[in-house]
C-alpha cells in the first residue's frame, strides 16, 4: 500500500483513512457537532456499502474515491437546490463537502501534474493518442483524488496528438 503524503491529515502515520475517519466521529460525538457527526456517519456508510457490496476491506485509495464520488454528488445537489430556490439544503451540502474535503489528500498544482503527466508518457513509451489508456493506468493511482483526472487525460490527449 502506498503511503499518503504528510500533509494529510491524520494524528499517527500508522493510521488508515478509515480508522482516522472512525476517530474523528468519536471526537464529533464527544464535541457534540451534529452537523460533523451526520456528515461522518454518511460517509463511513458510503465505506461499508462499498466494502460489503465488494466483500474487500478498502484502502486509503479507496476511500479517497468514496470521498471523491460523495463530493461530487453533493455538487450535484448544490446546483440542483438553488436552481430551485433551496438554499438551505444547499448550504447543508456545502458544510457535507467542507467536511468530506478534510479527508482529501493536498490537490497537485498544474506543475505538478503535467510533470506527471510527461513521466508516464515517457515510461510508458506510448506514441499515439489511441494508446492513450497506458498512460492514464500509470497515472491514475498516483494522482487519485489530487487532480481532475478529465483535465489530465485532456492533457495527456494534447500531449499524445
């Protein structure tokens, strides 16, 4: 299993994301914050569904692209509640994502991914775009969560044109 960068946040290193996701629900229940705790509690629900429906215990990357899939619904949510003048439910989503982005390792700047991005092509040694998938396999568990994989496979479809 690879390990997260130290800017993620966690109290010890040893500590999976679900375990960290665990202790900080305890913390919400004992600090009283329902909004948090709800929060929590939905996303250690998303966890469980999946690893039931999959029978596997998840990993840190896993879980990433849990979080990932809720953030997104939520967006979803946002748009379609003040599309119909809900802007309370609206806000209750965006305190959801709030918490949920806690949980996201530190997103990579434009740099950094298009240094990734030339790394895979080069050791890949792919030469077209219709080879395009190698590249993106290579790329997709390191960037997981800290980037926004359609601008990277845009990016790796300019670099491969």
């Amino acid at each position: 299993m690879r390990s997260l960068p130290l800017s993620f946040p966690r109290d010890e290193l040893n500590m999976n994301l679900t375990q960290q996701i665990r202790e900080d629900m305890k913390t919400a229940m004992r600090a009283k914050n329902s909004v948090r705790l709800g929060a929590i509690r939905l996303l250690l629900a998303a966890i469980k569904q999946r690893e039931v429906d999959e029978r596997i215990e998840l990993s840190d990357v896993d879980v990433i692209a849990v979080i990932n899939k809720m953030i997104k619904q939520r967006r979803d949510s946002i748009t379609q509640f003040e599309a119909a003048a809900r802007q309370e439910l609206a806000d209750i989503e965006k305190v959801e994502i709030s918490v949920l982005q806690t949980y996201m390792p530190q997103p990579m700047t434009e740099a950094e991914v298009e240094i990734a991005v030339n790394d895979a092509i080069a050791s890949s040694g792919v030469q077209s775009a219709q080879e395009m998938g190698k590249v993106i396999a290579l790329l997709k568990p390191k960037l997981a969560g800290r980037a926004d994989m359609s601008k990277v496979s845009a990016l790796v479809k300019a670099r491969l044109s």
